[in-house]
C-alpha cells in the first residue's frame, strides 16, 4: 500500500507540474461532472420496471425449446423460474447489492427488487413444503430441497458469495425440478394441485399483502389500538404492550414502502395467473375461479403509470394525492379476496 501511495504523490505531482494545480483541478472537476450526468441517466434507465409477460406463452416456448410437455405445476414453476429471472437479467442486473454508483443510489428499484423476491421465496417454500408432497410424511423434492434455500440468501450480499450467484445455483435446482416435472418416466418430481395446498399458500400471500397494507396506511400516521389478543380468550403473550400506539412510517420510508408494494403485486399477479391454469379443475369444483380473477385485476390496478415525478405523501382529504394509500386500497381489496377464496377452498 505504501509504494501505490507514493507512486500517486509521484504521478500528481508531475502532473501538477505540467498543467499547473488550476489546470488539473478543473479537469478533475468536468471529469466527475459527466460521470455523475453519465450515471444519473443511466440510474434513470435501469430504474423503469419490468414489462408484464403472458405466463402461458412463457410456459409454451419454455415446453417447446426442451422438447418437453406442459404438465401440472409446469407453468407455475416456469413463472417462478421467469421471476427470479428478471430479477437477474432487466437493465442493470441485480441492483439490490450493488455498492457503487448508480445502483448505490437506486432505493425504489431495490424495493421493488424485494417485493418480487419475497414472493419468489414464499412461492419456493410453498412447492417444497406442500405442492410436490402427496401428504405430511412424504419425501421432499431434492431440487427444491436446494433451491429454498439458496433462493433465502441474504439480498445484499455482493461478493463470496454473492447474492446473484445463490439465485443462479437456485435457478439451476428449479429447471431440473422442472424437467423431471415433465419426464413421464420419472416419477418422483410431482406437483398436486390440490385445494388444501393452494389454500396454504394463499395464507402466506394473505399474512404478506396484510404486512403491506398497514404499513402504507402508516404513511400519514394513526393511532391504533392493540387488538393483538382480540377474539382469543385465555391467550397471552410474551411481554405487555401498551392499549394504544402511534403508528407512522418514517419519511424516507414511505417510498421504499411503496415500491415493495409494486413489486410484490407484480410477481403475485404473474403467479396467480399460472395458479389460474395448474389448479384449474380445483378451482371450477369449488366455483372460485372468478374470485381468483378478482384478485388479479385488484393487483392488476397497483401497476398503473405513476405520473408523478415522486411518491406523493398528502394527508386523506389534503389537496395533494397519498400514493401510498391509494396502494393500500387495492392491496386490501386484494387481501379481502384472497380471505373470501380460502373460504371458498376449505368448503367441501
């Protein structure tokens, strides 16, 4: 480290020597003028969202490269595989880790980057735990055994390993799940389509999208009363909490929050159309499939164009819009939805 350092006093000094300090210190300066224009655009660009894609195509051309068959289970695992992908491969890669300009500077896109990993993550756990499982002693899948866990690593590692490398080696483990899905001579990659499992996981999704829409309600700060033992006699809990709190998410909280909101609603909206097609004689038996729908367009209506330049924080009937309740709306209603279908499911 010493001799770098002196061999950079060695070179600014002859370079001052040359040009004279005023003469370097402005180059210096129109230099780290256009990286930082340079990188403002390109923070721009890979800040813009991913298009929607049609599951069922992606499912098809996906069938059709392998040479393989579209079975139960293959379009949602194909979905899921397409989402981890995105993450991956959209302008600027995995941003979430990054550590030095423009990804260091690029929170929303990271958020949003969060909001489709956590579903991915849930949707992985969901297939190893209950959808390749005939019942409770059964044998897990060995691919989804290793891509579970792979795809849990922590989101901001950027280096040995590296958040991105994890995500590939789960990658890898879900498209061999997936062609032995497909292979009629193996028999032990399985997917069920069955009421109780897509119920399950329709609970995990319920808890996140609940999570989701306090939190953005929290955008304006509310007093809120404890009803964490309500409508449960005899429970308890660990430690007292007060009868009444305040609740308000931090300022520069309340767009990190909405773009987690995004991405969430973007990945569940992709999913629950394949879990439209792979459950599809379930949900005909329980006449749910329009209850399904309804969900979808809810999420859908959380993915408009915002116009605005930025995430807007106006009170409830203030003269400027609050995106983050507008958000919450939509993520309720889809909640209520997705409350009323697992109703729907556990009926006989």
């Amino acid at each position: 480290m010493d001799s770098l350092h002196r061999i950079w006093l060695k070179f600014w000094d002859g370079l001052v020597a040359r040009l004279g300090k005023g003469r370097v210190l402005k180059a210096l300066a129109v230099l780290v003028g256009i990286y930082l224009l340079v990188t403002i655009v390109i923070g721009i660009y890979w800040s813009f969202e991913p298009d929607s894609f049609d599951g069922a195509e992606l499912a098809q051309a996906e069938a059709q490269a392998a040479g393989e068959n579209v079975v139960t289970g293959y379009q949602t695992t194909s979905v899921l595989i397409h989402e981890v992908e995105t993450l991956l491969n959209k302008p600027g890669g995995y941003i979430t880790n990054d550590r030095f300009p423009p990804g260091l500077w690029l929170d929303n896109i990271s958020h949003w980057e969060y909001g489709v990993l956590i579903q991915a993550r849930d949707m992985a756990r969901a297939m190893r735990k209950t959808f390749s499982r005939s019942q409770s002693q059964s044998t897990e899948d060995s691919n989804l055994v290793k891509a579970e866990p792979l795809l849990q690593s922590d989101s901001n590692f950027w280096i040995l390993p590296s958040s991105e490398g994890q995500y590939k080696k789960a990658l890898k483990a879900l498209r061999a799940y997936r062609t032995d899905l497909a292979d009629p001579t193996q028999g032990t990659a399985q997917f069920y389509a069955r009421a109780d499992n897509l119920r399950d996981w329709l609970g995990d999704v319920s808890t996140r999208l609940g999570s989701l829409s306090q939190r953005l309600s929290a955008s304006v700060g509310q007093r809120r009363l404890n009803t964490d033992l309500a409508g449960s006699p005899g429970a308890a809990q660990s430690t007292a909490a007060a009868n009444e709190a305040m609740i308000k998410t931090p300022w520069l909280e309340i767009d990190d929050v909405f773009y987690e909101a995004r991405g969430t609603a973007w990945a569940l909206i992709h999913l629950l159309e394949a879990v439209k097609v792979d459950f599809a004689a379930t949900l005909e038996q329980k006449s749910a499939r329009v209850s399904l729908e309804q969900i979808i367009r809810e999420l859908e209506a959380t993915q408009e164009t915002i116009w605005s330049p930025m995430i807007l924080n106006g009170t409830e009937f203030g003269l400027l819009a609050n995106h983050s309740l507008v958000m919450a709306s939509y993520i309720s209603r889809a909640n209520a939805a997705i409350i009323d279908l697992r109703d729907l499911l556990s009926q006989g």
